[in-house]
C-alpha cells in the first residue's frame, strides 16, 4: 500500500449490541508459529472418540494486534452474496464461511464489524442448525449447538445488513474498509477493514478461496478478482459473479461497485490485463496503466513468473484519500494517487509478489511488502529511464533516512541531526502498530534490498528473490524467514548487513555510493 505523509489515528470501537447465548469459557487456540506456510488443506478423516471441545481463540495471535484473526480455524473458501443499493449504500448480505476446525471446537470467532447481524446458522457433516451468536466488538462470536471436532469440515452461515462504514484504525491516518464516493462505492481493507463488510478471520496468515456475488441496478458496473460472469435477476436488476481460486488474505479482495468504463491493456505475454475507470477521471492520467503488461514482464524475468492469472487496475474517484492498493490481481487506485504516475502502478505490480502471493505472517514484517516493492519500484526507474536516475533516487531516500539532508540543509549539528532522523525513521522491522506505514517501512526497507544488491550483484539478489517467491509463495512469510533464506545463499556478512538495515536504532552506512550518517 503506497500512500501520502503517515499520520496516527486513535482507534474507537463501539461495542455491537449482543443477541444468542454466550459461549462457554475455554482456553485459547493455539496458532501457527510465524513464518508457517498456512494455506488451506482438504481436511484429515475424523475419527471416532471422545471430544475435548475449547473455544477458537479470538485472535490468530499477531504480536502488532493481537485482536484480529482469529484461531481454531482455516478458512478454506468465503462465499459472499451482497444485494447492494448504491445510491443509498445499504447492503444486504449473507456470507458462508467454509473452515477446516483445527481442535475441537465448542465455539469459535468471526471479525465483524458494525453490520446488523440477523441469523447464524452452522453446518457440519451436511448438518445445519441454527447457532447461538453473541457480538463483542469486532468479533462475533459463535457458538454451534454440538462441539465441531478437530479435522472437520465445517460453514458458517451468517445472514445481516446494515450500510458498511470504514473501520477506525490507528495504522493509518483515514479509516479502512467499505468507502462510498458520491455514486461510487470501494473498499480498501488494509489493514482490517474486510471485516467492515463481511465476517472473517481477517488476517493474512489465513488465506481462503472466494466467491463473491453482487446484485446491483443494470446500469452499475461491479468490478473484483477471479473469473467474472454476469446476468440478469430481475426488472433492473443484474447479478455479477467473481470466483477467486487463488487463495487470498481477506484485506487483498478488491471491490468497486459504480458507473466504470472498461479498457483493455496490452497483454503480459498471455496474461490478459484491463483497466477499470471513473468516467469522470481525465483520459490523461490513466496513461501509465498502458505499460502494466511491460512492468509485469519485467518484474517476472527477475523475480519469477506472475503469480495469477489476470492482471488489472481499479480506478476510482476520491474524497482526498491519495492512495492505493494491492489488492490481488487487480490493484485500487484513487484518483488522487495518480499524481503519482507510473511509480505507483509499478510499486503495487509487484506487490503481487511480494505483499500478496507471499503474505507477511505478523503485521510488524510489514517491511517485507513495503521495502520489497518500494525497491521494486526502483528497478523499473532504473530500467525505464536509467541507471542515473535510480542512483538519484536511492541517494535521495538515504539522505532523508539517514538526517545527511538535516545536516545539509537546516543549520543543525551533524550530531543532532543523526539523532532527530532516529527519532522520525526508526529501523522498518517491528515498528508499533502507528508505524506501520511510515516512510522508514518503505524507504529504509527498500535501501535494505539496494544495499544487498550492492553487496552481491544482480544475479545473486534475483536468486534470493526469486528463491522467497518460490519457497513461500501462497503462503506467508517473517523477517527471520528472509534473514535465514539470505544467510543460506549468499551467507553471513549478506545476512548481517540485513538485520542491520531493518533492525539497528541508526541505518548503516552504504560506503560503495559514499554515504554514511551525519557525525
């Protein structure tokens, strides 16, 4: 996610009001251990025994936030149907959540936020029966009238409506989720904003298939991930159906709902690639989306092949938002965010590789996506417009992180400097939950990749890129999984020089291109 100067936002959830019955007291879920390649599997065979039925933990057990996600659980597939009424921004809604129980279940957790929930049911083994159902903030919270057993198969059925809102967050300085925009409707879910609009384990560590089904008025357009059909429903009415196979982290699912134009790109080879537009958006700034077929082929020659089947580009109106969006296979973009021009469609491409197809398992290796696609960003500069100009960028970005541009320029000591660029640009691994997305996360995260290929060259660094992608592409991935990866191939020092640049208080010196901090 590429946006404007960092902010801090102080997060208030209001408490939902409460309905079922509560669930039982149990201990929390164990999670999988950072780093755990956590797809989802066709479950084992269950067997005949006694049960030992906990509650799924309510949260997946992220340090950054340890309230989001949930455990005792994996989602295989969310199936949602939304009936939506643009021009009022009412929603009315049911979503399946199909889960492989990971221990006995007595009762397990959903992130959900706002939303007016009507009915839960759960069925197990071809067996539905309604649930008792409580709301505790964000979670709902879901209690089967029999104890689910480890290894099963299980769906929860959640009927509700209501107008989605964003989800105050203190990660960014505008709240994420479900956005409405004059006729428009978009949804930008990062970091927890998914569960604005549909319950889920909403963290990155659990990925899931979706089939996502909206019903609109006939003159409104519906723009997602996956395979896409269309039909009518009734007098006015029209149904759009996306079915999204590869597995994805709930903050990647792209949503537009409003009066988009269409474009065809020249393809990614055979990849096919498309624009979705505003009208209102002036033809001109939609330029740098011609050449996305061009970036993708270049980011695949060095980091491996694209990972999806599609590649696109969501385009909508704005109401001061300045950003964009991973979301897998096609990327959101505001309006505002095209001042950027061809950097930022080249930054969220290869997010793609690195935020999507190899997810973060803690939101604190956030680094990972940022500085990855930040010195992907980098590469297409160099290649595009040459050496020159992606040396320009790299020394700019060190002198900022480093406070070199303090001691130059406002008549502070070199000493004093140093300390202050400490202070605004902390080491890009495991900020606090109001960092991150700073400048350090991106830029200080991206010089990281710039000094290791400084060190080793480009046919070493495209190895451990390409060697990331391959190993934990599909899955999710932490620092320490990067740092090892770069010990094993290209060793020690290389591994060090890492750690160092993520991790010490002041960012190290680069002595091949002659910068080191102030004093």
């Amino acid at each position: 996610m590429r946006r404007l100067a960092p902010g801090i936002l102080a997060v208030g959830l209001l408490v939902a009001a409460c309905q079922g019955t509560e669930p039982r007291a149990g201990n929390e879920a164990p999670v999988a251990a950072p780093g755990t390649v956590t797809t989802s599997t066709i479950p084992r065979e269950v067997t005949t025994r006694a049960l030992d039925p906990r509650p799924g933990a309510a949260g997946i057990g992220d340090p950054l936030y340890p309230g989001l996600g949930n455990g005792g659980y994996d989602v295989v597939e969310y199936r949602i149907d939304l009936d939506v009424e643009p021009e009022m921004g009412t929603v009315r809604a049911r979503t399946e959540v199909e889960a492989v129980a990971l221990h006995d279940l007595s009762s397990f957790n959903l992130d959900l936020v706002g939303m007016e929930v009507r009915r839960v049911e759960v069925e197990v083994d071809g067996v539905r029966s309604p649930a008792a159902w409580r709301r505790a903030g964000r979670e709902l919270v879901v209690e089967p009238d029999e104890a689910i057993a480890a290894g099963s198969t299980f769906v929860a059925d959640v009927t509700y409506e209501g107008i989605p809102a964003p989800v105050p967050e203190r990660a960014v300085p505008f709240a994420p989720g479900w956005r409405k925009v004059g006729d428009t409707i978009y949804v930008f879910d990062q970091p927890d904003g998914a569960a604005g609009w549909f319950p889920a384990n909403d963290h990155p560590r659990d990925r899931a298939a979706v089939r996502l089904t909206v019903t609109v008025p006939d003159d409104v357009v519906v723009v997602s991930a996956g395979e896409r059909t269309r039909r009518k429903v009734g007098a006015g009415r029209v149904e759009y159906r996306w079915v999204v196979e590869e597995p994805l982290a709930p903050y990647l699912l792209p949503l537009g709902i409003g009066p988009f134009e269409e474009r065809s790109e020249p393809p990614a080879g055979s990849i096919p690639v498309t624009t979705w537009f505003d009208p209102d958006i002036l033809e001109g700034l939609l330029d740098p989306f011609r050449r996305q077929g061009e970036i993708v082929q270049f980011f695949a020659e060095r980091f491996g092949p694209y990972p999806f089947d599609r590649v696109g580009a969501l385009v909508v109106e704005d109401d001061g938002l300045r950003a964009a969006l991973e979301t897998q296979e096609v990327s959101t973009y505001t309006s505002g965010s095209l001042a950027w021009g061809e950097a930022v469609v080249a930054h969220e491409l290869a997010h793609q590789w690195f935020g999507d197809h190899v997810t973060v398992a803690r939101w604190d290796d956030i680094w990972l996506n940022e500085g990855f696609a930040t010195f992907s960003q980098w590469l297409w500069l160099e290649h595009d417009v040459g050496r020159d100009a992606y040396d320009r960028q790299v020394d700019r970005a060190y002198r900022v992180m480093s406070g070199l541009d303090r001691a130059e320029s406002a008549g502070v000591s070199a000493g004093e400097a140093a300390r202050q660029a400490r202070r605004a640009f902390p080491p890009p691994d495991h900020p606090r939950a109001d960092q991150l997305f700073t400048p350090s996360v991106y830029q200080r995260g991206g010089l990281t990749l710039v000094a290791l290929r400084d060190l080793v060259g480009d046919e070493a660094v495209f190895d451990v890129l390409g060697e990331w992608v391959r190993r934990f592409g599909g899955g999710s991935a932490t620092t320490e999984d990067f740092i090892a990866l770069v010990e094993e191939r290209l060793g020690t020092e290389a591994a060090e020089l890492v750690r160092a640049f993520v991790d010490d208080p002041q960012i190290p010196p680069m002595p091949s291109r002659g910068l080191a901090p102030p004093g």
